[in-house]
C-alpha cells in the first residue's frame, strides 16, 4: 500500500475495518455532459480505493455529483437525463465486470429528491447479501438537502449515515462543504480513499516546490480566480497568465481596451499590476491572437498582434489565443527550461477553436525534462489530450509528471495555505479526533 507521508491526523482507508461493513464511498465521478462522459480520467483514478473496499470485504455505495442542476437565484433543481449516473455506472460495469445497482427517488420538478427513497434501503439489502457489487446514489446535488440549509440538509446526512457502517471520501476534486462531503463525518467513522491521499501529497509539492517555481495561471474572471491568483503569485517565482485574467492585466497595464473584458476584470487587474512594477514576477507573452468574432477561426477574421504596438486608448477585438511564437521568445522560453516546478491551470485559448497556444505552452513544457510539471483541472487536462494525444499517452507513467482531478481544488487549497484547510479534508480529521476521545 501507497505512503504519501501525510498528516498523522488524517484518517486514512488502510486503517479501516471494512470486513462485513457497508461503506458509503464519495467520488468525484463528475465527467458527464449532456448524458455522455467527456474523458474517464476521474473514474479510472478512484477504482483503486473501490477495488480496496471490495477486497478487505466492504460492501460499497458510490456517490458524485454531476453538473451544477441547482439553480443559485430560484433555488429550483432540474433533474436532467443529461446529469444522470448513468452513464458511470454503464463505464463500470463494463470496466469492472459487475452490477451496479442505481435506485429511482421519486423527484420533484421544482424541488429535485427530498430524501432517500425506500428502493434505496431495499438496494442496500441485496448489497448486504451480495446479490449486487454495489449501490450507486443519482446525483447528490439532485437531493434537496446536499447543497441546501436547514431540515433537509441535517436530515439528509442523517439518513445517509443510516445507511453505512462507514464512510471514505476519494472525492478530491469536491472541496465545497456539501452534505455528502462534510456532514456526514459527523456521524460514522470517516476515512481519505487513495486518490484523496494522492492528490494531498502532491499538493504539498505545490505547496513546497523545489525552485524555480512557474505558475501559468488562466481564467474567464477575475471575480473567482483573484483571490487564488494572489495566492499563487506570493508562492511562485514567476507567473504566466491566460485568459481574461491576461487580457485585464495588458488592459490595466498598458490603459487598452480590449472586447469582451469588463471594467471590473481591469479593475481587479491594476492592483497585480502595482504589485508585479516592484516585484517582477509576471512573465508577458508577446504575441497575441486578436479575433473579430468569437464565433470561430475565420479566415480574415482574425490576426497576430504584439503587445509592443500598445498604446494608451488603443482598442483592439477580441484576444482569444496566444501566438505560439510567444514561447519560443528568448526570457519565456528561458524561464520554462529552468524552472524545477511547473503548475498548470490554463487554457490558453478560447476553446475549442483557439488552441495553438495550449498545444504550444505543453510542448514547450515538455522539452524541460527536469521539472516536476503539474497539472491541475479538468478543462486543462482535457484540453492536453485533445492537443498532445501522443505526449499525453508517453508520459502517463512519468514521476515527472502529474496530473491532479480537481484544479478549483489545488487553487483553494493554495488560498488557504495547505490541503488540510480544505472543509472536507479537516472534517476527516475532526472525525478521527472525535472518536480517539470516545475510545479513551
């Protein structure tokens, strides 16, 4: 079995007595758009920990969400046959030769799944009697009380407590304190899956790189990424931005406008500007890909322009990509070689038209054969394979790289300051605690 040399305080799977038990397991199976999975990355990084359960004589229930079907301003819950499990289940089935068994809750239209239904419990007596591999819940954020308040909430983490001996959370990429990530260590006996210990190990090597350290940070707002940015640029020797994140910060910079960036994206960009006059960290690229459509890459439509040629009150179209010529100039490319750990979360370009500059930027990683070089995100992770399929399979069993399952949560967690300031992290933890009292 795998050390990552974690918190001692950390609960972890191995310590676990799961003979007999009945284990509620929370994954981040979140790959489905529109009734299809988009890339089993996140699936297949967790059948470990499920193969760990079955074998020490577990009988497991599986959990995700998938998609966002909570409507924030009218709180209404769409049940799409779009966001279903489904089609995980399917993946698995045939990934693993075994039944999985998913439940039907009678869901309101307005309101989603109100609680557990009794086709659940009958579930979990076919799994306890092994006429099933195991149970998969729909979609957690279906139920009313995952992401909810009050009574439905405390009773939703209660009657999925009832139904579990104990519980692992694997689910790395899901660090929002919702019901089936957090409340339920409340209750049972709660543990970190493979994955989960992984991913934190990793993560204390963004958190504690060899130097020189490269960030390549992008974004379509400044509103959800500021905070992490600031983050990352206290940690890092030096950043490359993408995105709108890199459009504010020549608007702010340089006093252009560009289509398509808001006031207050520039706005929040001035002060990393201030910041970065004294510290020198933040590395331009040169050569960007101005559009007049984001329609697509038309042809006339669209043109390669220089960050030298700005002038105050210029305004340009839109910026959707970086220029590849971008990464073979001189002090980036300088940069990139050197540096001995490399984190991406980026998308260079406006996908899935714009993409010379990712292709670019993961080439010109690649040829550091020194550096640590992580990854972070799904879109970013995605978008490597579309771009590089033959780099992406010839490094898949390289130490020197890794590729984490959830970007959002590498960003928080460097926000915060480490992987156990993380809600769901320090709920295991908080949960191993409360039961050393109970045995004293």
């Amino acid at each position: 079995m795998p050390n990552y040399n974690l918190d001692k305080r950390l609960p972890l799977i191995q310590d676990a007595d799961l003979n007999g038990k009945v284990v509620l397991v929370r994954f981040d199976h979140n790959v489905v758009k529109k009734g299809v999975i988009r890339d089993p990355y996140r699936i297949d990084k967790t059948i470990g920990t499920l193969y760990y359960i079955v074998a020490r004589g577990g009988r497991p229930i599986l959990m995700t969400h998938v998609g966002r079907p909570k409507d924030k301003k009218t709180g209404k819950i769409t049940c799409s046959p779009g966001d279903s499990v489904e089609p995980i289940v399917e993946y698995l089935k045939r990934k693993l030769h075994t039944d999985f068994y998913v439940p039907q809750c009678e869901i309101d239209a307005e309101l989603g799944i109100a609680g557990l239904c009794d086709e659940i419990y009958d579930a979990i007596e076919e799994l306890k009697n092994r006429k099933i591999g195991g149970v998969y819940l729909p979609n957690t954020r279906w139920f009313r009380g995952e992401e909810g308040e009050g009574f439905f909430r405390d009773n939703f983490a209660v009657q999925l407590s009832d139904l579990a001996d104990v519980y692992v959370n694997d689910a790395f990429g899901s660090w929002q304190p919702h019901v089936t990530t957090y409340d339920i260590t409340k209750f049972i006996p709660s543990y970190a899956g493979f994955l989960m210990q992984q991913e934190i190990a990793n993560l204390e090597r963004v958190m504690n790189p060899e130097r020189p350290f490269l960030a390549v940070v992008a974004g379509s707002k400044y509103d959800t990424k500021i905070g992490p940015l600031y983050a990352i640029y206290e940690k890092a020797d030096y950043i490359i931005l993408g995105g709108v994140l890199y459009n504010g910060y020549l608007c702010a910079k340089y006093d252009i406008s560009i289509q398509g960036v808001a006031e207050e994206d520039i706005e929040a960009a001035r002060k990393l500007v201030r910041i970065d006059e004294e510290r020198q960290k933040l590395i331009e690229l040169p050569y960007i890909v101005e559009s007049d459509t984001m329609e697509g890459k038309l042809e006339g439509k669209h043109r390669t322009i220089s960050i030298d040629d700005f002038q105050s009150g210029n305004k340009y179209g839109y910026i959707l990509d970086i220029d590849p010529r971008s990464f073979v100039d001189g002090e980036i490319e300088e940069v990139i070689l050197n540096a001995k750990t490399i984190f991406v979360n980026a998308v260079m370009g406006f996908t899935p038209h714009f993409t010379e500059g990712s292709k670019a930027l993961d080439e010109t990683i690649d040829k550091n054969e020194n550096a640590l070089k992580m990854y972070g995100g799904g879109d970013t992770l995605q978008e490597f394979k579309n771009l590089c399929p033959g780099l992406y399979l010839s490094i898949l069993d390289n130490t020197k790289y890794y590729f984490f399952t959830g970007g959002g949560t590498v960003i928080t967690a460097i926000e915060k300051g480490s992987p156990y300031g993380l809600k769901p992290i320090r709920a295991l933890m908080e949960n191993k605690e409360r039961l050393g009292k109970g045995a004293q």
